[in-house]
C-alpha cells in the first residue's frame, strides 16, 4: 500500500510559520515582565513588613531604655528592658543589655542603658532570590545623669600647715583639683565655694553683709556659732550672727602691741584673720581666680574644722539661695550662673553636691570674747602724742590724802616696760590734750590680751594673780575658750547634717595623728570617702577625688 508524503511538508511549514511568528515573542516577553512585577512588588512588601517592624522595635527599645536609665526607677535596669521587650514579643537571647552606674555612697548618680536587639523577619519573596530571611536590629542607648554640681573646698592653713612643706603640697594638689573639675564643663555647671580655715574663718565684707550680723568693729569679718548652728546646714541670712571679735590671745606681753610687732616685721596673731585670701569665695567657676587665691594661702593660727565645715555646708544649702541671688544681680559672681543656687537637697534633682575637708591636725582650742569685752569703752585711755595707756588705780594708796583714789592713775608705755603711777591732771597736761578712752574693739585692735593683762596689771600690782585672771581665767578676763572635745563633737554634729541632706563628704588627713584620722573618717560620707596620706601623696587624694566628681559630669 501505498504511503502518503504530502504530510511532512505542512509540518515543516508551520514550523518555519510559528519561527517567524512575533506574537509568540511578546507572549514571552510579557510574561517575564509580569513575573519581574510581581517580585519586585514582593521585595516591596518584603520591605515594607522590615521596616515596619524595624520602627516598631525601635521604638520599643528606646522607650525600654529610657525607662531603665531613670536614675528614679528602683526596678532594676535588666528587668525593666525585659518587662518592655518581652510584651513586645521579642523574648530573651534576641537582646542583650548593658547596663552602667556610677554610685556615691547609696545614691544613683548616673545610669547608662545600652541594649542591641536583633530578630528574623521570614521573606514572602524574597526568598524566591536567596534571601529566606532579613535580620532586624534594633539599637538604644539612653543616659541620665547629674550635669550641676556644687563644691565646697574646706582648706585647712593654719599654723601646723607652714612645716614639712606641707603647705606648698596642699597648694599644689588644690590648685590641680580645680583644674580637673573645671575644666570642659558647660558655663555655670559647676561652682566651687573656696573655705580657708585656721581658728577661725573670715567670711569677708562681700558675704558677710548679706547676712545680718552685729557690727562690733570693722577690722575682720568672722563670726561666732553656737552649739545648736552645728546641727543643721541651714545659714538663714535674716537670722543675727554674732561678730567674733578682732583679738590676738596668743602673742606674748613682750611684744604685745601692734606697733611693736610691725616695728619688729611681725604680725599679730588675730583670732580672726585678715589677709584678702584667707577669706571665703563663695560660688566661684573661674580656675584663675580660684588658684591664685590658692597659691596666696599662708600658715597661721588654730584649727576650727568645725567651723569651716559650718560655712562649707551652708554654702551648699538651700537657706543661703537669697545671698547667691543678691550677688549674681549685683554682678560680684560670674554671669554663667542661673539664678537658684544653692538647689534644693535632691540628688535625683539633676544635682549633687559635695564637701571636700582637709586637715593636718584636729580641732584645737577656739578663743572667744565675753560679751562685756565685745564693745563699749574700756576705761582705758590712750595719749596719742606720747602713745601712753592710761587707767584708772582704785588699790594704790591715796598719796594726795584727798581720800579719792580715782585720781591716781597707772600708765603703761605702748611697749617696753616704762611705767608707773601719775595724776589724773597728767593726762591733759601739756602736749596730752588729745587724749581719749578707747573702746574694748579698739583696745584689741592694738595689743594682745597678754600685753594687757600684764602691763595693766600684773605690773600695776605685781601681783601674778591680776595677770592670770585679766587673761585667760576667772569672770575678769576677756576670753573664753571652747576645748577640742566640744570642737570635735561639733564637727560630727555639722558632718552628720551634711550626710543626711545628701552632700557627699570626701575628708583627707594629711600627716595626721591616729585619733585625727578617725575623726576626720567618721565625717566622710564612708570610709571609701577618706584619705590619709602623707607628703606628695596629698596630690593623689584631690586628683582621685576629683576623678569621681569628673565621672558626674554628664548631660542627659
């Protein structure tokens, strides 16, 4: 039978037909360019679904940071970061969390929270290109800390101070300390009160008028506490402080006036100091200023660290706010400070503040004047042509028998010991008609109390009785004295006031006695807080000091 052929032709025809057919190009074309649209549409919901849940772990992350870093949250960092993420859906081991603190004494002073976080996001798409999965991190970290701080330097020059150079290596490790703290600070972030202190501290007329006071003289700006001031850091500027007065108790009766010792290239030994940078800078943020006052510091006089620490803290407290006012709007204090310092006592306030005490001794005895010896006249008389004093003599015997002993007098020359009796009349004879009675603050300010005691009475009477109760005993003399015991429990009183409003207390001993450093550990805010060292080793304390006060220096 035959086969037919005609068949294979047709075949080869419809496939050089369909070869040369651009319809089934386009087919093709249109159907990878449908393909390409619809993956690229999935990568951008691929897209969109990450950066939804990017944003929504971020958000997450940040507002758990913030939380955690709250230097007022007492839930513990860790928890609250996992309470945030674990509600969020992002269980742990897909974050991990660094937490950082730095604490002085029981107070959180700064907290910094880091947490990275990281999950998987399963691709609709994406995985048609090798990509099954996208990783979504999520980074945070939130800070808070203090960024105001205040100071108060207690400086111990008294006259311990000028041996071993121990003077000079205080002023060296002070004058770095303020360097450290002040430098790269914001403009009135941080404020140093400068407290130089022997027996006693001179507040200076600038911040001594601000407060009221009694005016018993003009010569130096001390004042004297009771035993109830130390309880407390409160200074209310309205309340009457009492002038100490301006005296020398020490230097001795042979040189005992004023004149003789500036003949002699002496100076007095006041009670209350006078050199311009023995007194108080209060509020200061100018390292210059601070260190040269520094760098003037000389040794003299007792030690009051109680007193000191009185001044320091009130610094710091809250009560003395309208005296830093008073002296910002008087342009006396640097404009870069904000009206309102002292803050309120609140380290969770966004500040914190600190005492930094520093003793080579212990409290030693404070001298005083009895109020009948504070003001008013004296009953004694200066001649100031021939520079003799003058007082009356009621025990020497009537010599003109007029029965009037009043009329004898004793004179004392202004130094050396030339003396003797004379009449009343010999006062405004010829050459004395300027004579006149000196007041007890004039008195003090031209002689010692030994100086008086003696030439006025044990050389009047010669009798060592008369000099010992005109000086230092008895309801006669003109002094009264509080011990190193009253001083030192004092000093505990105004360090445990400062403790409980919060104020750190860093103290350094330097070159002390074992019972000085107890005293001076027990002010610190813990024994952390204390440093006793010797020598060069003083630089080492103000500088670890001022390492921990540098790591405050935060913004929030």
């Amino acid at each position: 039978m035959a086969r037919r052929t005609d068949s294979l032709p047709t075949l080869r025809n419809s496939t050089r037909i369909f070869a040369r057919d651009e319809e089934g190009s386009f087919v093709i074309f249109s159907l990878f360019i449908f393909t390409l649209m619809v993956l690229i549409g999935g990568i951008a919901i691929d897209v969109m679904r990450f950066e939804n849940l990017r944003t929504t772990m971020q958000n997450t992350v940040d507002r758990a940071v913030l939380a955690a870093a709250d230097r007022d949250q007492t839930v513990p960092a860790q928890a609250v970061v996992d309470d945030y993420l674990v509600k969020a859906g992002m269980p742990p081991g897909t974050y991990t969390v660094d937490v950082q603190e730095t604490r002085a004494g029981d107070v959180v002073t700064s907290r910094r929270v880091t947490v990275s976080a990281e999950t998987e996001l399963r691709t609709y798409f994406m995985h048609m290109m090798g990509t099954p999965t996208l990783a979504t991190p999520a980074n945070s970290t939130a800070e808070e800390g203090i960024n105001r701080l205040e100071i108060s330097l207690v400086l111990d020059v008294s006259g311990s101070m000028g041996a071993n150079n121990k003077l000079e290596n205080l002023k060296d490790a002070a004058q770095d300390f303020v360097i450290d703290v002040l430098t790269d600070v914001d403009p009135g972030q941080v404020s140093i009160n400068v407290v130089p202190y022997s027996a006693q501290v001179n507040a200076g007329t600038m911040l001594l008028d601000q407060f009221a006071h009694t005016n018993d003289h003009d010569n130096s700006h001390c004042v004297h506490f009771s035993g109830s001031d130390f309880n407390t850091t409160v200074m209310d500027p309205t309340d009457t402080l009492q002038q100490a007065g301006h005296f020398d108790p020490w230097t001795s009766y042979r040189r005992g006036t004023v004149e003789k010792m500036q003949n002699d290239g002496r100076s007095p030994s006041w009670v209350c100091r006078t050199e311009s940078d023995f007194q108080i800078t209060p509020w200061a943020n100018s390292i210059t200023a601070i260190n040269n006052q520094i760098e003037g510091f000389t040794a003299g006089g007792n030690t009051s660290i109680d007193v000191a620490m009185k001044w320091g803290t009130a610094l710091l407290d809250p009560s003395t706010r309208p005296v830093f006012n008073n002296l910002l709007a008087s342009g006396d204090l640097s404009a870069d400070f904000d009206p309102g310092r002292p803050y309120d006592h609140d380290p969770d306030d966004d500040v914190l503040k600190f005492v930094v005490v520093m003793t080579d001794g212990i409290n030693t005895t404070q001298y005083y004047l009895r109020d009948s010896y504070r003001s008013g006249l004296s009953g004694i008389w200066k001649d100031p042509d021939t520079g003799r004093y003058s007082m009356p003599n009621e025990e020497i015997n009537d010599r003109d028998n007029d029965g009037d002993w009043n009329e004898e007098w004793w004179y004392a020359r202004n130094y050396g010991f030339n003396h003797g009796r004379h009449w009343i009349d010999d006062v405004y004879d010829s050459g004395t008609e300027n004579a006149y009675e000196l007041t007890w603050p004039q008195v003090w300010a031209e002689m010692s109390m030994s100086h008086r005691a003696y030439s006025h009475f044990y050389q009047q009477y010669y009798n060592a009785n008369h000099y010992y109760d005109n000086f230092y005993r008895g309801s006669s003399a003109p002094r009264r004295s509080i011990g190193s015991g009253t001083k030192n429990n004092r000093l505990d009183a105004i360090c445990d006031a400062a403790k409980d409003q919060d104020i750190i207390v860093f103290s350094v001993g330097f070159e002390v006695t074992d019972s000085s450093a107890a005293i001076m550990q027990n002010c610190a805010s813990s024994a952390n807080h204390f440093y006793r060292v010797e020598g060069l080793d003083i630089s080492y304390a103000f500088e670890s000091i001022a390492n921990q006060i540098n790591q405050l220096k935060l913004t929030q």
